[in-house]
C-alpha cells in the first residue's frame, strides 16, 4: 500500500511528528511505501519530496508585527492555503498514494489538502492529537486565566472571541472562531473516513460535540520496540520533561518543590526568553534546570530517574512522555485530567493530583522519594501496562483494519 503521511512538523520535537515517524518506520517495515507532505523549514529532516513542501510561516512573528498586511497574511493562510493544496496536488501526481493519514495539519497545511484528497476520491484517515476540532483554543484553557473551558461546545465557537481564550487576545481569539467556522463550513467531518482518537477521553469529547461515533475510533499511540527496556536505573529524581510553560503546569511543580524540599526535582525542557531570565528567582535549592535535552542524553535522564512528573492544567490527549515513561518501567505524577486519568490509573501506575493542587503535588513527590519500593512496583505495573496496550505490533494491526476499511468506505 502506498500512504501518504501528512503532518506540519517534518523534524522529531513533538508528539505529532514523533509519532508521524514511528508509524512511518512501523509501515515500512511490513513493506509499505510511505511518502510525506509537510512545512519547509530549517529542521526539517531530509525528505525526496521537500521540493512540494509548503512554504514555512512563522505566526508568531507576524502577529508581533501588529499591521494590516500581516493580518491578512495570517488570515489568509491560516484558513485555506491555496499554496498547500496546489503544491499537495503535485505530491498527489507524484506519489499516487492508496491512502492519506492526517496527522498536525491546522494553521500551516490547512484543511486545504483534505479538499483536493475528496475530489480525487483518495481516502483519508486523521489522527488527532489535540482538540482543535472542536475547541478553536486546541485544549479547552483560557490562556489568560489557565481556566478549564467548554463553552464553545456544540459549535458556538463565538465563545472563543468572547472569553479571548487564545492569548488573551481579542484579534487571535477571534481569528481561531473564524477558522473553526470556516472548516464546520467546508464541512471537512464529513470528507475523512475515520478520526482516530489517541484517548477515549479525546473520543469522548468528540462524541459529545456531534461526530459520527461509527467514524470515530479510539487508537491508542504506540512506541517502537526499542523503546521497552526493564534495565533502568534510579538516581532518586524525580523529573519534569517538556515546556518550561504555566500550560504544562510548571509554576505548580516549583511551588510543590519548594513544599518538598528534600525532593530532587530535575527539569529538562525549552524556554522562551521571558522563563529564561526570570528562572534564577524562581528555582528552589532542590531543583536542577537542564535546559533542552533529546537524543542520548534525554534517554539517560529518563532511565536514571525515580518517577516521571506532569502537572499539566490542561486535558492532556496521550502523552508520549507518559508512555516512554512507562516503557522504561518509570511510574508518573500527573493531574487527574484528560487522558492522563486513563493513563496512569488511581494509583495504579503512578499518582493522579488535582489540577494545580501544589500541596497534593508535594505530598506525591515526598511519597515517592520515602517510598522507593512501593515506588518500583508501580512502575513495573507501568512497563506492563505499556507492553499490552502501546506496543507496535498492536497498533499495526488495528491500522490495518482502519487502513481497509477506510479504502472500503471510499
């Protein structure tokens, strides 16, 4: 079969791309040809196909520019890109593929490409690693505030410009609606086969908000095999992986740090300028930032820590981090929300806290620094959990019967 996977980030650096891939590789080892359509940028790997990639746009910089024209430029691409399609549509010539798989296409790709796919009658599989079709702010959070939101349930995506969920900007916020209309419009639900749901707590929110349920599955992510080992270490820290951002539940962590200060907490994620300069003041004694970390190195931080922590305020999809966690028998605090609950269980494979509970947060990491044994066997729990439910021979053949059907469907 040939499958063409279609997501905006062509370089390792996120859930979507790791995941975009892993399941390349995993094809490809059973013998299927696999071509990708992306963004260009100075990351990307090498691809034979980079010459019809979409042209790269950084929105951050032209929202600061705060002009008429890059308003429009803003507008104009983040919607419908003509560039993609035209550009997708000489992929399409190029590789014929059997199948399109969806992946992280909002804002750069567009909903475009799913428009030229229909036409050509190719069938299409999307796998959802956010909420951005049904919540125009991706996560159901008002940023400015960090408050849990569901307002725009049903369609009354006008919510979004109201509360100024994005940013706590009226202009982004409303230009979020305005995309969430435009695709409800060019009714894109009703041209993708089957969406595939990392969580059930994804597929639920679907459900709840009018998706087919026939058409929308629960598939759990997957690791390759070389990500499972039960040789790890455990240097006694717990570690935080991932953006030093208040989203991801950063300002919660350092306040339970200062609360637990017994606790070595290692942190190892990206910052924007701002965090950088004010991360002096805000680090405890117990703390240690590592800046960045990938390759060998993260590997090493992952075996040699105690636990795993993810504080997270928002609903959480399926965190990789999560998983690779498990995969290295590595148990994890996490905020009982989203699709972290399902994940980690109530005490079953880690900790669940309530969402921005610091005092609840230091009490799960002191427990897990007292309680090394105990702690070992959640997170032996954790590898077996991982091995029945996210190994790649499993997910290869639940795609398959998704792949099929959705070439029946066609």
């Amino acid at each position: 079969m040939r499958i063409l996977i279609v997501n905006t980030r062509h370089y390792y650096g996120g859930g979507d791309s790791n995941y975009a891939f892993h399941l390349a590789d995993l094809l490809r080892s059973k013998g299927h040809e696999v071509s990708f359509f992306a963004m260009q940028g100075e990351r990307n790997l090498p691809d034979p196909n980079e010459d019809l990639f979409v042209s790269h746009i950084d929105y951050r910089a032209l929202n600061q520019r705060k002009n008429p024209l890059a308003a429009l430029q803003v507008l104009t691409r983040s919607i419908y890109s003509a560039e993609a399609r035209k550009k997708f549509s000489l992929l399409l010539d190029r590789v014929k593929p059997d199948l399109i798989h969806l992946q992280n296409i909002h804002a750069h790709i567009t909903p475009s490409v799913i428009l030229e796919a229909e036409q050509r009658k190719i069938p299409m599989v999307w796998t959802l690693h956010d909420y951005k079709l049904v919540c125009p702010n991706s996560h159901f959070l008002i940023d400015a505030s960090g408050e849990i939101c569901e307002a725009c349930r049903g369609g009354a995506f006008w919510n979004a410009a109201k509360k100024r969920c994005k940013k706590g900007s009226l202009p982004a916020s409303g230009m979020a609606a305005l995309e969430a209309y435009a695709h409800q419009w060019m009714n894109i639900r009703s041209k993708v086969s089957a969406f595939l749901c990392p969580s059930a707590f994804l597929r639920g929110k679907l459900l709840e908000n009018g998706f087919d349920p026939h058409k929308t599955l629960h598939l759990p992510l997957f690791l390759p095999d070389e990500a499972f080992s039960s040789q790890t270490e455990d240097d006694g820290y717990i570690l935080f992986l991932g953006k030093l951002e208040a989203l991801k539940g950063i300002y919660v962590l350092l306040e339970a740090a200062r609360c637990a200060p017994q606790v070595p907490v290692w942190i190892a994620g990206g910052a924007d300028e701002a965090m950088l300069k004010q991360l002096p003041l805000l680090l405890p004694p117990n703390v240690k930032y590592l800046g960045f970390q990938s390759g060998q190195e993260l590997m090493r931080l992952k075996r040699k820590a105690r636990a795993l922590v993810l504080p997270s305020l928002s609903y959480e999809n399926q965190p990789l981090s999560i998983l690779e966690a498990f995969a290295l028998g590595k148990p994890v605090i996490a905020s009982d929300l989203g699709g972290m609950r399902e994940l980690v269980g109530e005490n079953e494979r880690g900790w669940l806290i309530p969402m921005g509970d610091a005092d609840a947060l230091a009490k799960a990491l002191t427990w897990t620094l007292e309680r090394p044994v105990e702690t070992k066997a959640l997170g032996k729990a954790a590898l077996e959990y991982a091995r029945e439910n996210h190994t790649a021979e499993s997910h290869y053949r639940q795609m398959m019967k998704i792949y099929q059907g959705a070439l029946q469907w066609t």
